[in-house]
C-alpha cells in the first residue's frame, strides 16, 4: 500500500513538473511571438511613414507646378493659389509628422466639428457605395 501511495505521489511529482514546463514552453513561445509581432508592426508602421513623406514630397511639388503654371490672376488664380498652398501644407504635414500626425490632425478636426463630420463620413459612404454598385 506504501508503495502505491509513494509511486502516486511520484507521477503526481512528475506530472505537475511537466505541465510547468510545458507552461514555461508556452510562455517563452507567446513572448517570442509577441516580440516577433511588434517588430512587424514597427517596421510596417516606419514603411507606412516613409511612404507618407514621400507622397507629401509629391504633393509640395506638384504645388510648385500648380502656383507656377496655373492663373495667376482673377477667381480662378485664387482658387489655384489656394489649392497650392493647401497641398505644400498637407505635403509639409506629411513630410514632418507622418501618418501618425495627419490621423491626429483628423481626430482632433472631429473631436471640434463632430456633425460636419458626420455628414462627410455619410457622404464619402455613399459615394463608395456608388461606385461598387456601378
């Protein structure tokens, strides 16, 4: 009877250490793939941002040829002088701050004018539906 009781408690012994490092495996392989994931995630998020500052390169300068090339006099001067200075400034945006600064810029355009926006997320939602239906 001893000897039953000793070999119970000697695979409970030996079962309770496996499971702890089969626990510890587990831990260590989450841990790595955690790391792993928020790697790929910063490398993707500093992708995302080169590209942006490349875009908003593209956007100064095609600016550039808009104040250059367009009227320069009358309501259609305006209109193109102000359309350049609204793409250098979102260009510059782009350029400095990233993406991460455009969404904050955005947020916060939500957060002082919420209606507005809401009616433009209606409106660009229905012209997206549009165009799939089509």
């Amino acid at each position: 009877m001893a000897t039953q009781q000793n070999q119970r408690k000697g695979f409970a012994s030996a079962t309770e250490e496996t499971t702890k490092k089969v626990g510890n495996h587990v831990k260590d392989a989450a841990s790595t793939v955690t790391e792993k994931a928020s790697d790929a995630a910063s490398f993707i998020g500093q992708k995302a941002d080169d590209a942006a500052g490349a875009v908003g390169s593209r956007m100064q300068s095609a600016a550039g040829t808009i104040r250059h090339s367009g009227p320069q006099e009358g309501m259609l001067g305006n209109a193109s002088s102000a359309l350049a200075s609204t793409l250098e400034n979102y260009g510059r945006e782009l350029q400095e701050h990233g993406l991460t600064g455009l969404a904050d810029d955005v947020t916060n355009m939500i957060r002082r004018h919420p209606v507005p926006a809401i009616f433009v997320g209606i409106g660009v939602g229905f012209l997206f539906a549009r165009l799939l239906t089509k």
